[in-house]
C-alpha cells in the first residue's frame, strides 16, 4: 500500500480527483479521504465487510462517493 495515493473516481458522471492517506491507528487501518468540494472524510474496514465511515454523523458523503472511494481503495491495494 503506498504512503498516499491520488486516484480519479467518477461519481455522478463526473469525475473526481481524490486523495487518500492511509493512517496506522490502534483500532486498525483508517483511510483520510480528500476530494475537492466535499467535506474531508475517514473510511475503515467494518464488521460488515466493507467500507464504512469512522464518524457516520459527522459529514453527510453520498453512498455512491463512499462506494467509489471504496473501489478505489480496494484497486489500490492489489
């Protein structure tokens, strides 16, 4: 897994540029989501096998966002 990544990601019909940064924290693996025009955001594994956000109430990210970040994520790590 890289130190950071920068990928496209199409969300709506358009496409985004997103950065991510991979953290080490004591509860596992969070990913730090950057995307211009969306608030910045963190992803980890959850218990239902897939992506979920670390904070849910926090910052209101549409499923389909949260879905290709996940993808993105997911491509990234081989």
């Amino acid at each position: 897994m890289p130190q950071n990544f920068t990928t496209s990601i199409r969300f709506e019909g358009r496409r985004h540029l997103a950065v991510v940064v991979p953290m080490t924290r004591s509860n596992g693996l969070h990913f730090e989501v950057n995307i211009p025009g969306f608030p910045r955001f963190w992803l980890r594994w959850g218990t239902s096998d897939k992506y979920e956000l670390v904070k849910p109430g926090d910052a209101k990210i549409p499923d389909g966002l949260l879905l290709a970040v996940s993808d993105a994520i997911e491509a990234a790590q081989g």
